[in-house]
C-alpha cells in the first residue's frame, strides 16, 4: 500500500497515535502526539483504519529510543519509544476518561505513579513461547505485535536481571532435550529483583500429549541450565517437581507462600507499592471483618491479618488457597479462606463485612458489585477497596457503585507493567 503522512492528535487507549484522514479515524502503531510521521495503512474497517510507521518526519519531545534492538517485532512492549514520564501521565488520562465516559464522579486529580520506580529490569514473571522447527531448530522468546510469529531472544531489558539472559540460556538447554519438541511454552519466575534466590521454570507442551520422561542427558543439560544462571532451578513438568541445585518448591513474599503456578504480580516494587496502599486505605482494625474477594494466594489478606484485621479471602481457583488457612492458623493470625466462584455465587452475608477489598480480572466484578449495589444502607459494607488491571470494567463496576450510593474518594495509577499501554489502578468507594 502507498505511504502517507500522518499527524497524530492523541494516543489511543491501548497507546497507538490517533490520526484523521480522508474523514476517517486511523489509529496508528508507533506515531506520538504532535509528530509528522510516514506511515502505511494495514488494516481497513468500516469506522476506522489502521497503520504501522514506516519513518518519523518530525519527532515528538517525548520520543526516545527504544532500549530493546527487538522492539516493534517482539510484542512483549508497546510504548518503549515513549519517555516513561510519559508513558505514566498517558496512562493517568486513560483511567480518568474511563471513569468520565461512564459518568463516574471521580476526584478532581488522579494520583499518579511513583516516578521513583524503574521502567526496566522489573518483570519477575514471564512466558516464553516455544517453535519446534525444521532441522531440530527451537525457537524461543515473545510472540510478535501483529501476528502469530514467535520473535526469537537472547536477552530482555524488562525481566529482572534474575532472568534477563534466560531466553538465550534455555533456548541453548532445550535444544538438546527430548521434551524439547513437546514444548510449546515455559514459563519463567524469579523469586527476587535479582539477587541469589532462584528460578522456576514450568514446562508446559501440547495438549493431550504424555510428558516425556527426562533422560540422564536431559537432567544434565537442567543441572548445567542452573549453574550457568548461577542459581537452582525448580523444572515443573505439567506438575510434576524436580529439582536442579537444591531448589525451594515454594516463592515466599510478603508473608505469602505461593505454590508453583499460582498467580503472582510480575513487578515485585509496585505490587509492594500497591499492597501498601490497600492497607492505607483499609485503615485500622475496627474489630469488624474485612473480605478480599479474588483473593488468589492471599496477597492482600495476609498483609491485612498481619495488620490486626479478621480477614475472609475468596477466590474461585481453590489451588491458589491451598494451605493459606492452615499457614494462617500456625502463625495467630485470624485469617479464613473460602474457595468460591465470584462470577456466579454470592452466598456470603455481605453485610457482616466493614470493608470488602476486591481485585479481580481483567473481567472485572460485575456479579459482585451488584450484589454489594442492592444491599440497603446501612446494612452492607462502608468501605470499598478496588484493585483493577482493566479501567473500562473499573468504570463500569465503579457507575454500578455510584448507582447505590457510593461515591468514589481516592482514585490512583500504579505502573505495574512499564514499557506497555497496561494500566493498574485502585478505586476506594465509601457509601
């Protein structure tokens, strides 16, 4: 298709340029605000068009290179050639048009995020895709922005140091495994910011298949994979646990043991953030019980039981609670853990909490606010505590509240995923 140029007005939600053209609105992958840019269209759709940048003409200020020489192939990162700053002011806007297109009152001024924190070396989690190609050649690293390609990597500026070289590490070790053309992913987890400790890795291959067994060669090449990495690896095979220099089956933070697979917030520095702020705002214990619906392994209950509240968590996956009841039990505090699927059922007395602290999917909580909406003041909750990775579900279940006769007080922006257009936000209702 023919270039054409493009000035872009605005960045979209998901944070591409926003041009017009012809009468039509194109959004455009890689163009800034105010830039003049050459780009070509990709994609046409009935009320808008979409296209890449070929070449910037005219740069914006906040326009910066890239630190990975992968970006714009690899589909991990969608805002690198954004100045952080930026990025978090973009992502401010995003959370507060959210709340005014769905009419919320919200306060006059987002709390932003700390600036302090970094933008690189800060994702403790991730998954590799796996291609088993011609030749014996495997291919490992982040699938592509735009397509099913799976952009192979030596290295990852985000991933903390613990992990930044294990893509071409693993790649090197999985080439020689049996299991190797079983693979279709591996999910990676550092237990730390990069500092002793260990890392897991939960091999995962295709559905339906047996797990191949590890051969003497295959552990050999794991037990190098750990002394390369300098530290012990934990190989998960579809559950199955074993060992490669002395590793620990369990992740431990913030008083929270987390089993292999449960889910774990990828940016250790902003979830620590961010649990502080839901204690913040939880206040201190009344003597009344506090609820943490999508509880997953407890990592706002166990702060909150820590700090003197009696704490019920639920959450749908009753993996992720295993043994958080019992761990309670054996360190005094009062915490319960109850499986339940929150999406469905809402058996519990929602009136007997003060304060209910919720994080769910990016789904969000519709089922759940409702049933808080249509208790009578007076008799339901007086505080609410919203932790969301998704501000159009946060709007929406934020209009139901305001609908009840909640208002929300405090709305603020944790980074939690730089270097994307991802946005984590916390909303406090009180009603």
């Amino acid at each position: 298709m023919a270039r054409e140029v493009f000035t872009p007005v605005r960045l979209s939600d998901d944070g591409r340029g926003i041009a017009q053209a012809d009468g039509k609105v194109v959004f455009v992958r890689g163009a800034l605000p105010g830039e003049t840019v050459e780009a070509e269209r990709v994609a046409a759709h009935r009320r808008f068009d979409e296209a890449e940048v070929l070449t910037v003409q005219e740069a914006a200020p906040e326009r910066v290179t890239p630190p990975c020489p992968r970006y714009g192939e690899c589909g991990g990162c969608d805002l690198q050639h954004l100045e952080l700053d930026a990025q978090r002011a973009h992502k401010v806007v995003v959370l507060t048009e959210a709340l005014r297109r769905a009419k919320v009152n919200a306060p006059a001024e987002l709390e932003a995020p700390d600036p302090s924190l970094t933008g690189l070396a800060y994702r403790r989690r991730a998954r590799f895709s796996v291609h088993w190609g011609r030749g014996g050649r495997l291919t490992l690293g982040f699938r592509e922005g735009k397509g099913h390609r799976i952009v192979g990597l030596r290295q990852c500026p985000i991933l903390v140091s613990a992990l930044t070289e294990v893509p071409g590490q693993l790649q090197d070790a999985l080439e020689g495994l049996t299991l190797g053309p079983w693979l279709t992913h591996v999910d990676a987890v550092a237990d730390d910011a990069g500092t002793g400790g260990w890392c897991r890795l939960a091999f995962r291959g295709r559905r339906g298949e047996p797990v191949p067994l590890l051969e003497a060669e295959d552990r050999a090449r794991l037990q190098g994979l750990a002394q390369s990495l300098g530290r012990p690896v934990l190989a998960d095979l579809n559950g199955v646990l074993e060992s490669f220099g002395d590793a620990a089956p369990e992740f431990r933070e913030g008083g929270v043991t987390y089993a292999p697979g449960a889910f774990l917030q990828a940016n250790g520095a902003v979830n620590a953030a961010l649990r502080a702020a839901v204690l913040s705002a939880v206040g201190a214990p009344t003597g009344a019980p506090v609820l943490d619906a999508f509880a997953g392994a407890g990592n706002f209950a166990w702060a909150l039981a820590e700090a003197g509240h009696e704490v019920l968590a639920v959450e749908g996956d009753g993996r992720a609670l295993q043994g958080l009841k019992q761990r309670a039990e054996a360190a005094g505090l009062a915490l319960k853990a109850q499986p339940l699927d929150l999406f469905s059922e809402l058996p519990l007395k929602l009136g007997q909490f003060e304060t209910v602290v919720l994080d769910p999917p990016r789904a969000g909580a519709d089922h759940l606010c409702k049933g808080l909406a249509a208790l009578r003041k007076g008799r339901r909750p007086k505080r609410i505590v919203y932790v969301s990775c998704a501000p159009p579900t946060l709007a929406r279940d934020a209009a139901t509240l305001q609908g009840a006769g909640y208002a929300l007080r405090r709305a603020a922006v944790f980074d939690m995923f730089p270097q994307t257009h991802h946005v984590e936000g916390l909303a406090v209702f009180e009603g």
